[in-house]
C-alpha cells in the first residue's frame, strides 16, 4: 500500500498537470508541473517517467472522473436534469482544455488504462442517457453514438461562440435533445 505522502503527491501533481496542459497545451515541461504541484522535479519523475505517462494518468484519472459523474447523475432523482447538468458540465469543462479534450475524444494509440476508463465513461453515459429518456426528458430515438458526436459538436460550439453567447450553444442543443 503506497504512503499517505505519495498519494497526496500524485494527487496534487495530477491537479497540476491537468491545469498545465489545460494553460500551456501539450508542451508543458515536467519541471513546470513539478513547480505547480509544489514537488521537487525527482517526485514527478518517480510518479510518472515521462510525459506521455503522466499525460495518460491525467486523462485517465479526467475519464473516471466523468464516469463517476456520470454514474451520480444516472441515479438523481431527477434524471432528466442530471442529464443536462453532466452534458452542460462536460461541454464547458473540454471547451476550456483542447488538449485533453481531443485525448479523450480520440483515445486511438492511448494504453489500456485509458481506453478502459473510456469505455466506462461511455458505459456511464450510456445509462445516465437511458434514464433520462425513460423520464421524458430526451428524445427517445437518440442513441449514446449520436450524443457523443452533440457533445463534441457543444464544445466547438462553446468556443466559438462570443463571451455574450456563452451558454446559449449549449441550451440551443438541450432543447433540440427534449423530446
């Protein structure tokens, strides 16, 4: 079992990469994510060997993140908007990272760990959808492959709409999901 302070330290070196990548993109220096998470450069590379390790443990970590998410919402009372909360969620968190955004999106090359966490993202997503729509709140004849393409579509959407329109994308798409 791992120490309480190597947790801690990968736990706040995942919180700094994700920021990092989202501010800087993909080329962010393991040095810079060390500097971040408040660690010396040595716990990043014990943690994480190379970048591309540690950019698959923040997308990895983000996927089953959103599954737990995803699996909250597919058990709310309120199905129908616990749908529209994770969508809207979803949408407006990947507007603002692009880099790990298309990593989750496009999972193609990635290790298993992270096209497992996928799958059970889509899984989630699968079930939160079917609740909604056994409530009456999403059309019935939308299927877990046509939501992931709105769902790309909404953080396209979110960026390229002005400041004054933010938002407004995604609840153009919400009323086009209600049945």
């Amino acid at each position: 079992m791992p120490r309480a302070d190597a947790v801690r330290n990968r736990q706040r070196i995942l919180a700094a990469a994700r920021t990092a990548f989202a501010d800087d993109g993909p080329g962010v220096s393991l040095d810079d994510v060390a500097r971040r998470a408040g660690v010396g450069p040595g716990t990043v590379h014990r943690h994480f060997p190379t970048k591309d390790a540690l950019f698959t443990a923040v997308i990895t970590d983000r996927l089953q993140e959103l599954a737990g998410l995803a699996a909250g919402g597919a058990g709310a009372a309120d199905a129908g908007a616990a749908f529209f909360a994770f969508l809207t969620r979803m949408a407006g968190e990947a507007a603002q990272n692009l880099a790990l955004s298309a990593a989750i999106t496009d999972r193609a090359g990635i290790g298993e760990a992270v096209q497992a966490a996928g799958r059970d993202l889509e899984a989630a997503i699968a079930v939160l959808l079917r609740r909604a729509q056994a409530a009456g709140a999403v059309r019935a004849d939308l299927d877990p492959a046509e939501l992931h393409a709105v769902i790309a579509g909404a953080v396209v959407m979110e960026q390229r709409l002005p400041a004054a329109s933010k938002g407004r994308g995604l609840r153009l798409i919400a009323d086009g999901l209600a049945p």
